[in-house]
C-alpha cells in the first residue's frame, strides 16, 4: 500500500512540474500578455479610425474643411488674395544640396 501511494505521489508531483514548468501555464502566460498587447495596439487603432472618421465626415459636411485642405496642400489662394511665401534659409540649403547632388 505504500508503494502505491508513493508511486501516485511522484506521479502527481510529476504531472504538476509538467503543467506549471513545461509548457502549460508558461503558455497561457504568453499568450495572456500577447493578447494584451494586441488589445492596446487594437485600442489605437481605433482611436485613429474615429479620428479619420470625423475628418472624413468633416469633409463631406463642412466648406471650411475643404477651404482648409485646399490651402495648405495645393496652395490655393480665393480671389483678390495675395500669397505670399517666405523662403527660411534651411530650405533654400536644402534646394541647393539636391540641385547639386542631381546628375546632369
């Protein structure tokens, strides 16, 4: 009788290494942190979906949206304005760097 206990003892203890050292919670461990890591990475992606969103909903409601794209991307000026355009000193460097570098 107390060979079978022991023998059921060791045979527990073994079973129990396997589960917490071996693979079985160390997993579940795992992929309990890449599951939270994919949910934060899921909650920024949808704050910028909402983002995009009321931009886009902006857009099809709203002149001053567009005005605004207009301006700033394509430089587009309303008539009877004046654009006026202020080159800084880095950029005019820049120019001249790329303008050098270009083959001829």
């Amino acid at each position: 009788m107390r060979w079978l206990l022991l023998i059921l003892l060791l045979l527990l203890i073994g079973l129990q290494y396997q589960l917490w050292f071996r693979g079985g919670m160390n997993e579940v461990w795992a992929l309990e942190k890449a599951l939270d890591e994919q949910r934060q990475a899921n909650e920024k992606l949808k704050a910028r979906n909402a983002a995009l969103a009321a931009e886009v909903e902006d857009l099809k409601t709203g002149r001053d949206a567009v005005e605004e794209r207009a301006r700033s991307e394509l430089g587009m000026v309303e008539q009877g304005e004046v654009l006026i355009q202020v080159a800084t000193p880095e950029s005019t460097l820049a120019k001249e760097k790329t303008d050098d570098e270009a083959p001829r």
